[in-house]
C-alpha cells in the first residue's frame, strides 16, 4: 500500500474544558503526593483517559460504594453532586476533593433558589445523568426531568413552571423547546443555564468540519456532549466518523491525498486526538 500523505488537522477548540481540566489537575497533584484517589463515578466520560489515570492510582467508585468508606478522600468530579452526597460524607469523616465545575455549581444553586421560593420546576437533561441527578437533589427529587420534547407531552406539567436546562444540551434546542412551550399555552420562565465552552463549540465547529474531505470525530461512547457535536459535524460533513480509540481506525475509511480534520467532545484527552492524528500519518 502506497504513502496516503493524509493532510491532517486537529481543532484547537476541541478537547478538555476547564471543568475537566480542572478535576484531573485535582485528582493529579493528589495522586502524586498521596498513590491513591477515590473518585465519585467516572472522572471523565472517556475511557481511555479514565484508564491512565486508574493507572496512576485512581480508584472508581459509585455511591453504594461510598457508603462503605470512612476516613478517605473522595474527588466529586465536575458533573458536581447532591446535598445527600455531602451529607453522607459528613458521617463518614470522609474529605471531598470538591472538582465541581462552577458552570455546573452556579445552576444547582439557581435551581435550588428556584425551588425554596416554591418555583415548579422543569429540567431539560438526559435520564440518570450524573449533572441532572445532581441538578434534582437540590429540588428533593421533585424536578420533572425530560431529554426529548415527545416526552412532555406525557408528563403532566404544571401550568406554570421554570426551564432550565443540563449545561451541556444544545442551545438551539433549548429556546425551540421554549417556544414550544410558550405556543402550547404555558407559562414558561427559561433559565438559560447551557455552558457557553460547549454552545461555542457547536457554532465553531460547522466551520471546522466544511474545510476538510473527511472528520474523524474522537468522543467516548458515553458522552453526552460528545454525541451533540458528532452530528454537529455530520450535519455539515457527510464524511464524519465517530471512534473511540485508534483501534476503529482503518486505512480503507480514506483516500490518499485527502484532508482530514480531527475534533473530539469536551471530554476527549488532546493527547488521544494526538494518537488518531499520528495513526492517520501513519498510513
């Protein structure tokens, strides 16, 4: 097989926000100085950088688990968690590495404001999502959640309620949502709550996808974020692939000679990006 010479390029708006950034840092220095970390659920969504950090000493727990420790450390990562998390760990004498994003901690406190002055409250987020589980521990479990606009015609909304919104759904949607609402009769105050790092990235990366012959589009499979911006980049280029690791890269997905742009969800490591980007070199 002869030399592809694949042009490639990485967008330098993908990869980690500072939220992430930000608990992996935490999780590093204390990895460093302690050998071991307990963390509350995947640190990130991405395996592969879940991986290399277990291979530091990062221990993953759920919250079963975490009812079992005493007299450790735990990280929350940035997705953030409920008041009963917090409680929970006042009894255990266990430290929290409190890595909460700020996005994410600012809208838990605007929701939990809402529900004291006895706001009915709807939430716009994924089913079992640790940033919505956590967005409804501050209503007590009493915020109706829904991910898609078929759902609300099910659920029995009060005639007047709050929006708001998982800091990592779509902007568009959300204010489609809300009109929606609004036309069907109901009366909606929307609190636009959507993290500005990730709405950007949907505006920027149109332009980024259209300039190449193909996307390779880097994201772990259970990253809500990272299937956003996959059809983000499908939707103005046809040619968008969607992996994981290197391993579901193969020679015969590209022609030689072609420009291949690489971008990834708010969860993919840039040094993954890095590896897809050599591998396609490579051929």
């Amino acid at each position: 097989m002869g030399a592809y010479n694949l042009q490639v390029t990485i967008d330098a708006d993908s990869g980690f926000c500072f939220g992430v950034v930000y608990a992996i840092d935490m999780a590093e220095d204390i990895l460093a100085e302690d050998g071991y970390l307990y963390c509350l659920g995947d640190i990130v969504h991405n395996d592969e950088e879940v991986e290399r950090l277990k291979a530091k000493g990062l221990r993953i727990i759920d919250h079963s688990q975490l009812n079992e420790l005493h007299n450790e450390k735990v990280l929350i990562r940035a997705h953030g968690e409920a008041p009963e998390t917090y409680r929970l760990a006042m009894e255990h004498n266990i430290t929290l590495i409190d890595a909460s994003c700020p996005v994410v901690l600012k809208l838990q406190n605007r929701i939990k404001a809402s529900h004291d002055n006895d706001e009915q409250i709807v939430i716009f987020g994924k089913h079992g999502h640790a940033e919505v589980i956590g967005l409804q521990g501050q209503t007590n479990g009493e915020a109706m959640v829904f991910q898609d606009i078929a759902e609300l015609d099910a659920l029995d909304l009060p005639q007047k309620f709050t929006l708001y919104s998982q800091t990592t759904k779509s902007t568009d949607k959300f204010y489609q949502i809300k009109d929606q609402l609004l036309a069907k009769g109901f009366e909606v105050k929307a609190n636009d709550t959507i993290c500005r790092q990730v709405s950007n990235r949907d505006k920027d990366l149109p332009e980024f996808a259209k300039q190449f012959d193909q996307v390779v589009f880097v994201s772990g499979k259970k990253s809500s974020n990272g299937k956003v911006l996959f059809e983000v980049c499908r939707k103005h280029n046809a040619n968008t692939h969607f992996v994981s690791s290197v391993d579901e890269l193969h020679p015969e997905m590209f022609q030689p000679g072609q420009t291949i742009g690489i971008a990834g969800a708010t969860s993919t490591p840039m040094w993954l990006m890095e590896l897809v980007k050599a591998r396609l070199e490579s051929y």
